[in-house]
C-alpha cells in the first residue's frame, strides 16, 4: 500500500495573517504532511492570495514542508524571492513560461536554491509537455481542475495523466491538486500519485477526520 502524503492548501485561510498561521497550524495538529501555499498574484489568473511576505511568521509557527505553488506571471523575475522565504518546494506552472529555454532556466533556479522542484500543468495541458523536463525536476503537479479557484469538481481526465507520469517515471512524485475528497483523492493513488492537495475537503469538514480519509487505504 502506498504512503498517502496530505499538503494542505492555504487557499481557503484566505489572506488574513492570522487566519493562515491557524489553519496552519490546525491542519498540522491534526496530521497534514505539508501546507500547500497557493500563491496567485491576480495576473495569471483572477484571483489573488498570499504570498511570500507571509513565509517568515508562517514559518515560526509551524514545522510543515512548505509546498509552494507558483500561479503568477513571469515566475522567474520572482522565484528567487521564494527561495529566500524559506519555501521547501517551489512549483512553477509550465503555462507560464514563453521557451523551454525560459522553463529549465527557473528550474536550475530553484535547484540551486537547494529547493525540491516541481513542474504543475492545467487541466487543458497536454501531458506530454512533461516529459522533457522529467530531469530537471522532482514533482510533478496535475491540476485536475482549472487553475486558480478552489471549489471545483474534479476531472477524470486529471487520472490519464497521472498514470502518464507514472508510466514514464516510476521515481517522481507526483502530486494530485484540485477537486480532492476522500473519493477522488482514492482515484488519484491508485492511479499513481503520491501526494494529494486538498482545500475545501479538510476546511468544511472535521480536519482530523478529513486528513484521515485521504491518507486511508488505496490498495
């Protein structure tokens, strides 16, 4: 049976300071393994949340790897700026990038760093894109809705391509972001994901209760 790893979205904490440090907090009492900072600047897509100004309280008040999910415009006039808040995972969405070239520049970026490096695509990304960039990287991020608003239901289609990244790389991780219950995050590691992102599964439930359903048995 494969170890289920919980990241906590930060997306429905909203922008408040001391809201996000409990909820934080809350989701690492209760058994998360990260907490996924949905970052979004406006630009890239409509809504806007954190971002790294908030890194330095947040990190005092918790031990959680923070999983940081770049949703911004020109990611690597600011990566640099993630990597010295203290983000422990730095994913940055292939959509956003003009060249290849432009891509695995940010991606050396933020293995220099000494951050682990993720690649997310869109739910109307072809998964192929992937593969090319399978050395520089050590996640891979499948959005299985679309980008940039919690609350929306999930897309089988997100499963073909987890089982893709599976099929190429049986090492990487690959991390399942959108949409994901106790029901659809079950789908996802049996499909070969290792890490489920949940946002509105664990806030409107009982934390506890919610954590543990989705790190319960996939076989």
């Amino acid at each position: 049976m494969r170890k289920v790893v919980v990241s906590a979205s930060s997306l429905p904490a909203g922008r408040n300071m001391s809201s996000q440090i409990d909820y934080l907090q809350k989701v690492g009492n209760f058994g998360a393994d990260m907490y996924h900072l949905d970052v979004m600047d406006g630009n890239y897509v409509k809504t806007k949340s954190i971002d790294y100004t908030y890194f330095e309280q947040m990190k005092e008040k918790s031990s959680l790897l923070f999983d940081t999910h770049l949703m911004i415009t020109d990611p690597e006039k600011h990566v640099k700026k993630y990597i010295n808040a203290g983000a422990d995972i730095i994913t940055v969405h292939y959509e956003t990038f003009s060249s290849e070239e432009s891509l695995i520049k940010v991606l050396k970026k933020i293995r220099k760093g000494k951050k682990m490096v993720g690649l997310a695509i869109d739910i109307d990304t072809n998964v192929e894109v992937v593969d090319k960039f399978i050395k520089y990287i050590d996640m891979v991020v499948i959005l299985c809705v679309k980008v940039g608003k919690g609350g929306q239901e999930f897309n089988k289609s997100a499963l073909n391509k987890i089982k893709h990244i599976r099929n190429i790389n049986p090492d990487i991780l690959i991390e399942a972001d959108g949409g994901i219950n106790d029901v659809t995050g079950a789908q996802c590691v049996r499909a070969g994901a290792d890490i489920l992102v949940s946002g509105n599964f664990i806030f409107n439930n009982d934390t506890y209760d919610a954590i543990k359903q989705l790190k319960g048995k996939h076989g």
